[in-house]
C-alpha cells in the first residue's frame, strides 16, 4: 500500500501539471522494477489530438524505455479510471497491473462487458481517491 501511495503522488503531480496547463487533470506513470520508466498527464488540448490522454503518452514513454511495446511486467499508476480508448491501448501493451485513484462512473472501462483489458492485468481501485477525486470536482467547477 505505501509503495502504491507514493507511485499514485507522481501521477497525481502529472494531473496537477495538467491542470496548470488548463487540461484535464489525469496523470500516470509507469512504473517497472520498482522505477518510474513513463510519465504523462493528459495532453488533448495542447496537442490538439483526442488521443493525447495521460495513459497513452505515459505507454508510448514507457515502451520506448524498454525497448518493446509489451509492459507486462509494469504497473501503470493513473489518477483517474482508464477510458475505453486507453484500456484497448493497456490491453495491447499487456501492462501487468493497473492502479488507478478515482473511478470513472461515466466513462470508465469497467461499464464495458466483457473486459476491455488485457485477461492477465491486474487491477487495483481507490488509491488516494479523494484527492484524485478532488483535482476533478476542482477542474470541472471551474469551467461551469
């Protein structure tokens, strides 16, 4: 729990650079033998590319890293539930273990049956929610 802790603090400090940059604020890493190897926080607005979510840049680092596109001994770490579109992408790469801090209860990948990852990915739910939570509520009264 504490490792997850402080590997979910670096995602929420991707999230709250996205924030700053005026963009949703979702972060991740990748984490493999116990070392940060892909960061990201989502992008979509600067990049002017709907694909440019924190998951997605965080794979692309992650796999160049490596030197393979199959994480499946890595642990993405990502503030808010992965959406459809990353969850394809995370089953793909085959990461090993997702943790994720919010969950996504409108359009998270877990409303989709049958699962949209990898048969093999591992899955934890709520590491620090209410402060991945929060970034969200923050961002979104903002824009109201």
């Amino acid at each position: 729990m504490e490792q997850e802790e402080k590997f979910m603090r670096e995602a929420l400090r991707e999230a709250r650079a996205a924030l700053e940059d005026g963009e949703i604020p979702i972060g991740a890493v990748v984490v493999w033998k116990g070392r940060i190897i892909g960061r990201g926080h989502n992008e979509t607005e600067k990049l002017r590319d709907t694909t440019a979510h924190a998951e997605m840049i965080a794979i692309t680092a992650a796999s160049q890293a490596i030197g393979g596109k199959y994480l499946t001994d890595c642990t993405l770490y990502v503030t808010v539930e992965p959406c459809p579109m990353c969850a394809g992408a995370l089953a793909w790469s085959q990461v090993g273990h997702i943790v994720y801090g919010a969950p996504d209860p409108r359009r998270g990948y877990s409303l989709f049956q049958p699962s949209l990852l990898h048969p093999k990915t591992e899955v934890t739910g709520g590491i620090l929610q209410e402060e991945c939570s929060a970034l969200m509520v923050e961002f979104f009264k903002s824009k109201r």
